[in-house]
C-alpha cells in the first residue's frame, strides 16, 4: 500500500499547524549552569525579549512607522506564518515567552 497523499482529495497539502514540532526548553538539576538557565528563562519575559521574540531586529525584520506602530518588512498583508519563516527563519507561537499579539501573521 503506497503511503498516504494527504488530503480528502488524495492532493498533496501542507498544514503549517500539523507540521510545527512543538519544541521547549529542558535542563537537568545536575548541571553546572542552571543559574545562567534561569537569568535566561527570566530575560525571556522583559520587554527586550518581547520585541525581539515577536518582531525581529528593528531595521531587518520590522520597522516603527511614523504613527509608532511597527510593520513586519517585506512581508505583505494576508500573508502566512509560513512566508514569515521562510523570509526570516524563525517563527514565535508564544509557548514559552510573552509575544506582542500585533506582530502575529494570520
């Protein structure tokens, strides 16, 4: 039996959603930098973090328009999770840091 073409259609697809690996952090107790774990664990939810997690570099990934609010570059309205990580190479869900709910594709 030949392997499944997805699909109710048989039709190739790709489901960004069913595709993501969900992915964390894990450390063991016995290892000698569970302090720096921690700061970094910590630094994941300062304003900092936020932005960078969320948007990029200012400049490469993102730009502050005249009104203050931000603008991903090089990526049009209506555009996937999908485009974005393939422009950027990363992509945040927001599992294990706060993320800016402004700067999520749809």
């Amino acid at each position: 039996m030949p392997p499944w073409e997805g699909g109710g259609s048989g039709v190739n697809t790709f489901n960004l959603q069913s595709q993501l690996i969900i992915q964390g952090y894990a450390g063991t107790t016995t290892s000698e930098h569970v302090p720096q774990m921690i700061k970094f664990f910590d630094w994941l939810y300062t304003p900092e973090a936020k932005e960078l997690m969320s948007w990029g570099i200012e400049g490469e990934s993102f730009k502050v328009n005249a009104d203050g609010t931000k603008s991903h570059i090089g990526i049009e309205q209506g555009s996937s999770s999908f485009d974005y990580m393939t422009k950027y190479g990363f992509f945040q869900r927001g599992f294990w840091c706060i993320t800016d709910p402004l700067a999520h594709i749809t």
